[in-house]
C-alpha cells in the first residue's frame, strides 16, 4: 500500500504507532532503526546488514501490549513472485542483526 495513502505508516522520521491495527512489509528499508519506549526508558537500536532491506511491523494496535519489527530479506510472497535469492545446491548466504538496548 503506498504511504501516501497512509500517512500514519510513515515511519522515515520519528512516529508513534498507528492507532489501528498494522501488517505491512516496508521495502527499501536503509537497515537502521530505533525503536523508543518512554513508558519502560529504553531505546532499541537496530542494524540489519544490507540485505535485511526489508522490514515487516505487526501491530493489533497502539495500545496493545506487544508489537513486532522483523527485518527480513524479500517481501511477504515473494516465493510467488520476485525478490527470492536464489542459492546453487549447497550454496548458502548470510545476514547479521545486531540489536542494543540502552536506557533513555
């Protein structure tokens, strides 16, 4: 779904989660994050390796008690579609997260 038309998913600059419920992969994603909780006073620090160039927020809602960031590698379905590396038999590939809590 374009971001023009949900203003409220943008999350290229600092931004609450939405008051609805959210299940969307966002493509083009530069690795970093940081994902602030005043209520608990920690901030978490996300780096993907540039292959994590997607990531995927689940929320039931702004209020609800848990909510999920997942960097990924290729957007939802992409085995019906494009985005999949493709690896030789006995190939393999790799990517790295590195996440750190620090206190606000």
């Amino acid at each position: 779904m374009p971001l023009a038309s949900r203003p409220d998913w943008d999350f290229s600059q600092a931004a609450p989660l939405p008051d609805a419920w959210i299940n969307n992969a966002f493509e083009g994603w530069n690795g970093h994050a940081s994902i602030i909780q005043p209520d608990d006073a920690i901030v978490v620090t996300v780096e993907a390796s540039p292959s994590l160039n997607v990531f995927v927020l689940y929320s039931p809602s702004r209020d609800a008690d848990f909510f999920c960031f997942e960097p990924v590698s290729h957007v939802v379905d992409a085995h019906h579609g494009s985005g999949l590396t493709t690896l030789e038999k006995g190939g393999s590939t790799s990517a790295h997260l590195r996440l750190r809590w620090d206190e606000l």
